[in-house]
C-alpha cells in the first residue's frame, strides 16, 4: 500500500487517527516535508506517540498503525 503525503491536507483537529493518516504523518516528517516539532505542534502529539508510530510503520507498515477497540 503506498502513503500519500498528505499532511497538508490533514486539519490541525485530527482526532481519529486512521493508520494511513498516521503513516502520512510519519512520512512527512521522515521526507522532511513537516518538521518533527511542527507535526507534534499541529497535530497535539507526544514525541513518544510519534516515535511509536515511526517504529510501527518502519517495522510493520501501514498496518501495523491500525488500532483495535
């Protein structure tokens, strides 16, 4: 599956996080497209949470991201 980098398309409000939403994420700020301190900024992350789903989607891909209830 490929991530489209999305991030500027992304409002700052985001509050369900799909998994293809954290990799656009991710992915930009790997690219260097978003800096880290702005997507923890805009989006209201901890450095942890972002650094979790770095490690999830380098690993794992995209669903690896994916969250259960």
């Amino acid at each position: 599956m490929a991530v489209k980098l999305r991030h500027d398309l992304l409002p700052a409000t985001v509050r369900c996080w799909t998994a293809s939403l954290k990799a656009a994420v991710v992915v930009a700020v790997e690219s260097g497209q978003l800096s880290l301190e702005a997507a923890l900024q805009r989006y209201g992350l901890s450095a942890e949470e972002f650094q979790r789903w770095k490690e999830l989607f380098s690993g794992h891909g995209v669903r690896a991201l994916r969250t259960t209830r």
